[in-house]
C-alpha cells in the first residue's frame, strides 16, 4: 500500500493500515491459482487436464525473523553477510555468502 496515502489520511478503515502489526502464528502464504472450468492445458509438450475448482499450487511465502533468517541460511551453509531492513524490520533483503 502507498505510505504516501496512508501518511496523508487519505486511506483509512482498512486492515493493515489501521490495525497494529500482530506476529502472525504461522506465518507463511501459499499462492494457488485456481480453474475456472474444466479444461485442459499444455505446456512444452505435455497436456495437463483441470476440473473446474481445481487449483494449482504456485508459490510458498515464509516470514523469519532476522535470526531465524540466519540460521536457516547457516544450516544450508550460508553466512549473512549484510541486511538491509525496513524501519520496522518487518522485510529484509540479505546478502549470504558460501561459508
């Protein structure tokens, strides 16, 4: 959402704008598309059949924290090496490198 609305009141009533942050318990997002009819797709050279409802399941999101973050990238053999964070350190992009 635009700060820039949210700074100037001008986008007000909404969750996420006017609710506190509140660490959610399980904090990931699966992204799923779903068909809207029986149908049947290709893609390369092979044809994949599709009930109307059925989804498909195309991305997982996972939120860390910036410890959990670490260790997860050290288990896999990475260290952090620099972190870039928003104010609230509620996003962050970091930079690992090959232990």
């Amino acid at each position: 959402m635009s700060n820039k609305l949210v700074d100037e009141g001008k986008l007000k009533n909404f969750t996420g704008v006017d609710d506190p942050y509140e660490e959610p318990e399980h904090p990931e997002i699966e992204m799923h598309l779903v068909s809207l009819k029986n149908q049947t797709v290709r893609i390369g050279e092979s044809e994949i059949a599709l009930k109307l409802g059925e989804s498909i399941w195309t991305e997982s999101s996972y939120k860390y924290t910036l410890d959990e973050f670490e260790q997860l990238a050290a288990t896999a053999g990475f260290t952090v090496e620099r972190v870039w964070t928003d104010p609230r350190q509620l996003f962050s992009v970091q930079y690992l490198a090959v232990d």
